[in-house]
C-alpha cells in the first residue's frame, strides 16, 4: 500500500490502475480512485473481468463494490466454478448486492469446501425462516463439522423451542467448539427463561406441544452434566413453567 501511494504521488497513474484486481479492498479503492482519472470505467473493468473463464478473486469483489444486482447474472455463472475460492466469492459478491436467491444457493451448503458452506451460510441467515427445517437438522446431525455449524446457524433464527433442541444436541457435539457454543445457548437460554424478579422483559415464550415438552425434558436431563447444575436448574424450571402455562 505504501508503494502505492508513492506511485500516485509521482504521478504513475497507469502503474496504480492495473491494480484493479488486487486482492487487497483498500488496494482496489485506491487504483478505482486513479482509474477514474484516467477516464478508465471501473465496473465496466470489473464486469469483462468476472467474464473470463478464471477470473481474479478481486476482480469479482470489485464488482460487488462497484456494481448492482444488474449485475448478479455475471456472478451467479461463478457458483458452479470448479475452484472453490471462487465460488465462495461469487456468493459473497452476491450477499454484498443483495441479490441472493436462496433455491440458488441451497446445493452450495454441502459444498466440499468449508469456506463456500461459511459463505452460503451467512448468506442465508436472513431468510432462515423459510429454509426446509429438515435439511437444517440433517446438516446439524452430519458428519462434517463445517456443515453441523452451518445447520445450528440457521436454526438459531428460529422459534425458541427450536433454538433450545438445537442448542442441546450441540453440547454433546465432538467438536469441542461447537459444544462450548452449545453450552454457551443453553445458557443463555434458561437464564432468560427463568422467571427472575429483577428482569424486566417478560422470558422467551417456550410454546411447545406435551410431546415436544417431554422430549425438550429428556434432553435437557441428558445435557445436565455438560451444562452444569445451575444451568440445569434454571432449565428444569422454566420447563416446568412452561408446562403449567396455557
């Protein structure tokens, strides 16, 4: 980046413009910022660029920070690309120009790479909600950890009975990580739900089923070693609240 700055400061304007396609965002910003006064059309750049048959990784972030969704047909192509660090930016690209279409990159959750499942998954976060709840339990019960973390993100987004199942399961998971997050959920979760005097927001709304409500209870007392005797406490009660409600 010095030497950059140093270029545009003897004027090597055309030196600082072919580094259009750095990898570097700051790097990109500043060749846009001479490539302008150069007369050179940057999204136009970007766009011939992320045409080609092995584009730069900065090139197709450069689209993303230079273009719209009008132009998400030229990201979309890359989603199928066989190199897996272009494929995690073509969907990256598209979170950034809001311009993900889930049934699209649904496929990509069990990609083989785990930088593209982190990829999708953060762009699928928001629409959560709509996702197929069974393919988000299969990708919790799989064997690849990358795809059991992707699956508990995306359950997280949902109704707090879902989110406490799915933070139970976690603390029995092998990857020390994911169960210490899954310990960390239960947590947080009782402690909300537990009917405090000094809270002022009412606590979650366990609505549950009686059946739903004797599997959350078995659960929980297989969870009780992992999550501890004060957690596991607060847990019992605000299920047995929860099942004194309406």
């Amino acid at each position: 980046m010095v030497a950059l700055t140093g270029l545009v400061r003897v004027g090597q304007d055309s030196d600082v413009a072919a580094y259009l396609d750095d990898d570097a965002p700051l790097v990109r910003a500043v060749a846009r910022d001479t490539a302008r006064r150069l007369g050179i059309d940057a999204r136009e750049h970007y766009r011939t660029a992320t045409g080609a048959a092995e584009p730069a990784l900065g090139a197709i972030a450069g689209l993303a920070e230079t273009g719209s969704a009008s132009d998400a047909l030229l990201l979309r192509r890359l989603l199928t690309h066989s190199r897996a660090r272009i494929r995690a930016q073509a969907v990256r690209s598209l979170r950034l120009l809001e311009a993900i279409v889930a049934p699209e990159v649904l496929p990509l959750l069990r990609d083989s790479s785990p930088a593209v499942v982190r990829e999708v998954t953060t762009a699928l976060r928001p629409v959560a909600g709509t996702l197929p709840p069974s393919l988000l339990w299969q990708l919790l019960g799989d064997a690849r950890v990358e795809l059991r973390r992707s699956g508990y993100r995306l359950l997280r987004g949902r109704s707090v009975d879902v989110q406490l199942r799915a933070a139970l399961i976690l603390t029995h998971d092998r990857d020390p990580r994911l169960a210490e997050r899954g310990k960390a959920d239960v947590t947080r979760l009782a402690r909300d739900g537990a009917r405090t005097t000094w809270r002022r927001t009412p606590p979650p709304e366990l609505s549950v089923t009686a059946v739903q409500h004797g599997e959350l209870t078995a659960m929980a007392a297989r969870a009780a070693a992992a999550i501890g005797e004060v957690t596991s406490r607060m847990l019992t009660t605000w299920l047995a609240d929860a099942r004194r409600g309406p």
